[in-house]
C-alpha cells in the first residue's frame, strides 16, 4: 500500500479493480467511486491509433467515428502528463477563492446533488489535425483527424456548484485545477480557466460516462465538460475550482493554447469527418453512401449543412442531417454518390448557423490549432 493512508497508487487501485471482479473489495471507498480504472492497454491498444505511449495520448480510429455515440474503447484520450500517479480515498471538490463560503463536496454528494444533466458533448484536442499541418517545427502531439469523440456524459451544472459556494461579483474567471502533475519539478503544472459567463453557461461537472463510472485515463472519476470548446478546457480529474478576478496566468493559459495573433484557443471550429468508406477502401461502380459527423464551437448555433463531393471538389451536393441538433455534439450526416471507375476523391464541407465553413486549404499556425480544412478521402472504384 502507499506510505499515505489518504493515497492510493494507480497500480494498487488496478489490483484493487481486479481484486473486486474477483468478488472483494480491497479499497472499498475508492472502488464504489471508479469502477472502470483500468488504463487502455493491450486490450484496447489495437483500437486506437497511439501517438504518445508514455502519457497514452491515442486518437478514436476514423471508423468509429461512423456512430454518434463513440464507444469508451475508442474514445480519443489527451493529457500532457499522463493520469495523476496516487489518487485521494475519497475524492473531493473545492470551490474557493472569490465566494462567499469556501466549500467541499465528496463525489457521493455530488453524485446525489438535484438537477443532474446527461447529455452528449462533442469533444476535439485543440491539436486535431496537427500533423496534416506538415509544420517544420511543433512540440505537440502529430494528430490525424481522430483526436475528437462524442460521449454521452452525465453530471452536475457548474452553475449549481458555485451556487452553493455564492460566488462574489468580482469573480470573473474560474480556475481548474486537477490532480495531475508534472513529472519534473521545472515542468508547469497544467490549469486552465473560464470565462464566469461560459462556466455559468452549460458547463458541467461529470461523474458518468457512457452510462458507468469515468474512466482513469478520461478524467474520472470527476471531471470538467465546457461543451462547444476545444477539450483543454474541460479539466480532467477535477479539485478545485478558484473563483479569481483575472485569467489565470499559468503557462498554459499564457503561454499556450494561443493563435499567432495572441488570442486563446477557445471555441470548437466547423468541422466534419467522413467515416465512411475509410482511406484506401475499395467499392464497385456505382451508388456510394458516405457516412460522417460534423460539429462546430459555441455560439456557432449548431450544424446548418454538410456539402458533399465525389469529384474532388469540382462539384457538390447536399448531405442528409441526421438527428436532431444537440448543442455541444456533432451532427451525423450520410449522403449518397456515383462513382466511376478509378480513383475518387471524396470530401465534406461543413457549415454553421452562423455561416461559418470549413476552408479548402490548411489556414496553417505555428502551434498547429484548430485544423478543420475539409478532409478527403481517396478510394479506389473497380
């Protein structure tokens, strides 16, 4: 066991997951809060495309991406460290600093706190798309298009949080802070914060993912979703939330996370992904259905359109939205083409409510942010 009886090591909590299948509860407060621990491994490996062992950064195969929902076994996972090396028994969330009160919750009050929510938010790293930039120079992880998934997630309004906490006028920002760390003293540990309005505003604190427990490497079991923003902004593995004046200044707000102008990643761009037929898929003359999801940022006002081509661009047709617009999830799409003999070139477009479209050609930055040039596929037709 860890020397702090307050601590419990990943690895005793994997023992602990293991041990409870067998039928005993070896850490019973923390087994009743995770559930579904278990690092994505040799198990999974095979169904995400890995980027980055070490912290297991992995993007969602383009197939899944087929579903509106996107199975936890294929969800895309980022983090900059890696989940955090010994977690609480009990895990608690603070909300201090510009309130009222100072206040604590366990995950069990949270989890019985009224007004919960479950919805399907779309989440996409900033980074996605990355490394179709063909950037000289970049640290950040080489993401295809596969570093974005939807989940059904469910959990309480940030809102009725910091309303039990009567958060102060002057608290214009929320800072999040979770229990990762760096694993070098120099390395800055890795907070972001809101915008007040955007935390009062559909935020949400979650518990649920997938209809279980949230995942390690998801940010369980407590996490931050800010729908319609790039995922940096739903912090994993959540503490604290400190109601301050000002953004934060960490480096990671600062510093990183911005465009070449200065301004901060924030909200999701209009994108879409075609799912289907895959890269290299080989199809008969004739009707081709292509199946996909589109998305698009807050504020955007959801999916207006999707365009289609199977000629490269040269011309364009409709695509069936399928569904109904849920804020902060993508929006599937089919449509069906002709395709002739040889090699075809399939794309989509998508556009926004608010006439916002995705660009024919890379709108190239140096951290390689927010890359929704229309994706193309190229299948060949016998």
């Amino acid at each position: 066991m860890s020397d702090r009886p307050d601590l419990v090591t990943r690895r005793e909590l994997l023992a602990a997951g293991l041990t409870v299948a067998g039928g005993a509860l070896l850490v019973p407060s923390l087994v009743r809060q995770l559930s579904a621990l278990q690092p994505p491994g040799a198990a999974n490996a095979r169904d995400v495309l890995i980027r980055n062992a070490r912290a297991f950064d992995a993007e969602a195969p383009i197939a899944a991406l087929a579903d509106f929902r996107t199975a936890i076994a294929h969800h895309y996972v980022r983090s900059h460290f890696g989940p955090p090396a010994r977690l609480p028994r009990t895990w608690t969330l603070t909300i201090d600093g510009g309130v009222q009160r100072a206040v604590t919750l366990t995950l069990d009050e949270i989890r019985r706190m009224p007004g919960a929510v479950t919805r399907p938010v779309t989440l996409e790293c900033a980074g996605n798309g990355r490394g179709l930039f063909g950037l000289p120079k970049t640290s950040g992880i080489q993401w295809g298009y596969g570093a974005v998934s939807t989940a059904t997630w469910t959990g309480v309004p940030l809102a009725a949080i910091l309303e039990r906490a009567g958060l102060r006028p002057d608290a214009r920002h929320l800072w999040m802070e979770g229990l990762d760390r760096a694993p070098a003293g120099s390395v800055p540990k890795f907070l972001r914060s809101i915008p007040r309005e955007v935390g009062l505003d559909g935020a949400f604190v979650a518990y649920a993912m997938n209809d279980g427990p949230i995942p390690l490497h998801n940010g369980g079991p407590l996490r931050l979703l800010v729908p319609g923003w790039y995922g940096m902004a739903s912090t994993k593995w959540l503490t604290h939330v400190h109601a301050m004046p000002v953004e934060s200044d960490n480096f990671y707000m600062k510093n990183g996370y911005r465009y070449a102008d200065g301004r901060g990643v924030t909200a999701l761009r209009p994108k879409s992904v075609v799912a289907s037929p895959l890269e290299g898929a080989r199809v008969r003359a004739g009707r081709v259905t292509m199946r996909g999801q589109a998305w698009s940022g807050s504020g955007s006002g959801g999916i207006r359109g999707v365009d289609v081509s199977a000629d490269g661009g040269r011309t364009w047709r409709a695509a069936r939205l399928l569904g109904t617009e849920q804020p902060g999830a993508w929006r599937s799409w089919e449509a069906d083409v002709d395709v002739t003999a040889g090699d075809a070139t399939l794309m989509a477009r998508a556009t926004d409510a608010s006439g916002a479209t995705q660009p024919m050609q890379p709108e190239v930055n140096p951290g390689g942010f927010a890359n929704n040039v229309v994706h193309r596929v190229t299948i060949h037709v016998a």
